[in-house]
C-alpha cells in the first residue's frame, strides 16, 4: 500500500487524487459554532501550504501534523481578521519542534507592512519569512484584491494539476475576472465566500450566486465561511457544494447538537 494511499484511510481523505485537493480544516464563518474557521491545505512537491490560521486551526493541525513529510511551510492569508490569523502564532511557534527553520517558514501577504505588523505582535520576527512577493511561493499564484468590511482581503487564484482554482477567502462581491473567467466555464473549482443574508455587504449571500454565476457550472462551486444559520440543504437546492472539510463527521455531530 502506497503511503499515500495510508493517509489517505487514516485521515479521511476522499479518493488518493483528494490528497492533491484542497483539504478543508474548517468552513465556518467567525461566529459559527457548529463549524470550524475556514482555513485549507494542500502538499506540493513537498511544501505544505496552508490558506488562513483562524483561532481554532492549530488545535486541528496540530491533530493532524500533515506537514511532516514537507521540508517548507508556505501560509496565505486573506486578510486580517482573527477568524482568518488567530493561531498563527501558536502555529508557527509550533514547528520549530519539527525541525523547521525560519528560511522554511513563509507567511504572504500582499500588505507587507500589515503583515509586519500582526507578526511583531505575535513575537514571530526571529522564527519566519514575511513577503509580499508571489516568487518566494514556489508555485505561480494569482492575488486577487476584492472588497471586505473595512478593509482588503485577498483571493488565491491557483493550478493544481489541470485544474484552476480560486479561494476567494472573505468577501462581498465576486471580482470581475474570476466571474468572467468562472462563467466562460475556466475554473473547475470555485471556493466561495457564502452567507445566507448579508446587510453591512460584508458577505455573499447565497441568492446573490445565482444571479451573478452561470448556473450551468454550479457543480463547481463550493460554499465556505458558512453562518449557522445556512443549511447544506439549502447550499444543495441552489445545485452548489459544501466545501469538503476533513472535519465534516465533527461537523455534522455539532450541526445535529
Ligand atoms: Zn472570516
Ligand atoms: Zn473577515
């Protein structure tokens, strides 16, 4: 049996070809309680690349240590809120004990500066790399800006394999070129903000999808950073996925409770 293929059992993965996707630690929004904060990996070549570090993905990393075979960390963050960077520090902190060396450990964000500064307040400076530059990712990247509450928060528009992804991290709109790009039938996978109603324009509402994608690919799109109060019932009668998260048994138990 390929190691693989052994991971894949262990942790729940769905098919071998899953350990390659993006495998969810969460796919709540920052005040759920029935699911964990949004936050996604993926190993290439090596490199464990993590998108987001809300408050509660460490704990659910650390279950997991998946990065234990990779020689690099690479952490994308959409934005600042602490739903998205609340145990970054912990996190990093943490694999100095798996033999990880502050040439090893890259956080990106487009705002550097802001960047510097959440890691000055965690105490990261001596442990990781901080950049703004999409070179050091070793994997082509594209950073989308869109709008969220007060401030920016960033897409990752990406390949794995043949297929193009994006994960929109938090927003209220969906820019125009992922639109265009998702309805020109381009993006096999569209990772997706989703709310139920959203009066401040922080959020997507699920109604709001349906009027600005084409329908015809609504197989591939997968709704994250879900409230409470959004059922997958309801994400399901729009023809849209759930995004599929590792943690889903978990998930479904405290849905249920
Ligand atoms: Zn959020
Ligand atoms: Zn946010």
């Amino acid at each position: 049996m390929s190691s693989r293929l052994t991971i894949s059992i262990i942790y729940g993965t769905p098919t071998i070809k899953g350990w390659f996707m993006l495998n969810f630690l969460g796919i709540g929004n920052s005040f759920s309680t029935k699911h964990l904060n949004t936050s996604a990996y993926f190993i290439e070549n090596h490199i464990f690349y993590l998108i987001d570090c809300g408050e509660n993905v460490f704990g659910e990393i650390n279950k997991l240590r998946p990065y234990k075979e990779c020689n690099k960390v690479i952490v994308l963050l959409t934005h600042f809120h602490s739903d998205h960077i609340g145990s970054l520090g912990t996190f990093v902190f943490s694999l100095s004990n798996y033999g990880f060396s502050k040439n090893n450990i890259i956080l990106f964000n487009p705002n550097k500066k802001k960047l510097k500064q959440v890691v000055a307040l965690f105490g990261l400076f001596e442990d990781c790399i901080i950049t703004n530059d999409l070179n050091l990712l070793k994997k082509q990247f594209k950073c989308i800006k869109q709008k969220h509450y007060n401030d920016n928060s960033y897409g990752y528009l990406f390949k794995q394999k043949d297929e193009l992804i994006y994960f929109s991290g938090d927003t209220s709109e969906i820019p125009d070129k992922i639109v265009d790009l998702f309805n020109a039938g381009e993006i096999s996978k569209l990772y997706i903000d989703t709310t139920l109603q959203d009066s401040w324009g922080y959020h997507l509402p699920i109604s709001k999808l349906k009027t600005v994608l084409n329908m015809r690919y609504a197989d591939r799109v997968y709704c994250m950073h879900l409230p409470d109060e959004l059922t997958y019932e309801e994400i399901k009668a729009y023809g849209f996925n759930v995004a599929n998260s590792i943690n889903r048994n978990k998930e479904n138990e405290n849905a249920r409770n």
